[in-house]
C-alpha cells in the first residue's frame, strides 16, 4: 500500500498525528474483519442447509 511506501517523521506534534492514524485504521480494519467474519458465517450456514436438505 502507497501508506507504508512513505514514511513521515516530523516535529514534537507528529506522535500524537500517528496514534491518531493507528487509532483509525485499528477501528477500520476491525470493522472489514466484522464484515468479513458475518459474510463467512452466512456462507457457512447456507451451506450447511443446502447439505441437509
């Protein structure tokens, strides 16, 4: 990704900017894994009814 391509270093305010970033792009990747994890669980279960049925 074009994120990890450029490394930022900056002055006493840049820590708190990347905790900040850490911050959101922990809450955005926890959201896909959600979304991902019921998209998973929904394909399981049709699966498991169209075995038994």
């Amino acid at each position: 990704m074009s994120e990890e391509a450029v490394p930022q270093q900056g002055g006493p305010a840049q820590p708190k900017g990347l905790l900040q970033q850490m911050e959101e792009l922990m809450a955005s990747l926890n959201a896909d894994l959600s979304a991902l994890d019921a998209d998973l669980q929904s394909t399981a279960s049709t699966e498991e009814t169209s075995k038994t049925g």
